[in-house]
C-alpha cells in the first residue's frame, strides 16, 4: 500500500501538502504535546510522537508527522494559551529576529522512520501596542504557534525572512519531499 496519512488536523498543513499534488489521508490521534527541550529538539520528538501514534492505526502506510514552535531568547511559543499570553508573545517578537523551527517525520511501513529539523528566521517590524491588540482580539493568534501565522495578518509585520516559509507556516515542503523520497514513498506515482 502507498496510502500516505497526515497525522495533523491543521488546515494550513493540509493546504501545503496539497500543493505537491500528493493524494493523503489525514488522521491525528491526540498526543501528549508537553516537552521540556530546547524548541529544535521539542519539534523533531513532537513530530516524531505524532507520527507513531498514526503509526499505531495504519501500520501499512506512510505517515507524515509535523511540529513547529518559535523560539526568541531560548524561550519555545507554542500556541498562546489565552489572549494575555498571545499579547505577550506578539510583543516579545516585535522588532526583533526569532527562529521557526518545525520538525518532519515520516514513517513508512514496517516502521522505518527519518525525522529531521529547518529552522527559519524571521524579522518583524516594530510593532504598535493596538496593533497587536488588535491582531489577538482578532482570534487569529490562538492556534498558532508564537501567535500569529505568516499568511495572516503578521505577513504583514514581517521585514526579513531567512530560510523556508513554508516551514514558518507548518510544514517545510523541500524537507517532506526530501524525507517521503528517502523513505521509499513512490512521490511520482502518487498523483
């Protein structure tokens, strides 16, 4: 079997993924998504947890695991958990350079799996305090990591951008290609 499952529910994963003109299934089992690491470590365990507990369920497919955090100052964002937090996140990343790492795992059937790490960085501008109010009153910022998403109203607010952006938004495509291609998954033969 060449199914390939998503372990995600994220609608921008799934629109990026998409975009290779791949045919996927997506299933995400919940999974304990605490980790105390280091962000560039935290996303590689993280995607690697999504993807086995796919694995559990479709043993005979390929599965594709993602996770993405922002890290500014050693400090890991993951999703704000209300809008305080969101307001705090938005203003520690304004007019400064912080990295998105997003790590991708894949596992084939048998359970081989390669995971691996891109790490992007971005500059935002200085920020006004009512534009970021604005943003988190918006709603936009609460499922995203670091509070905001690079295809939203933070695309905007973005100077400088060094390495994959559609890493920043969830799932860096040249390293799926990469890691689907490595794991045997018949990329050409998919469509």
């Amino acid at each position: 079997m060449n199914r390939l499952i998503l372990a995600s529910r994220s609608p921008r994963r799934c629109e990026l993924l998409s975009r290779m003109g791949l045919s996927f299934e997506t299933d995400a089992p919940d999974v304990d998504e605490e980790c105390d690491l280091p962000a560039s470590e935290a996303v590689q365990l993280l995607s690697l947890r999504k993807a086995s507990a796919a694995f559990l369920l479709h043993p005979d497919c390929f599965i594709l695991g993602a996770d993405t955090l922002v890290s500014i100052d050693g400090r890991s964002l993951g999703k704000p958990k209300d809008e305080a937090e969101a307001f705090r996140m938005l203003k520690s990343l304004s007019g400064r350079t912080h990295q998105v790492y997003t790590g991708v795992t894949v596992i084939s059937p048998g359970g081989g799996n390669l995971t691996a790490l891109d790490c992007t960085d971005v500059t935002f501008d200085s920020l006004e305090d009512d534009e970021i109010m604005a943003c988190v009153l918006s709603g936009e910022p609460m499922d995203k990591a670091g509070a905001y998403a690079l295809q939203g109203r933070a695309g905007a607010w973005i100077t400088h951008l060094n390495g994959s952006d559609t890493s920043v938004i969830g799932l860096p495509l040249y390293l799926v290609r990469r890691l689907l291609i490595r794991s045997g998954f018949p990329l050409y033969g998919n469509a």
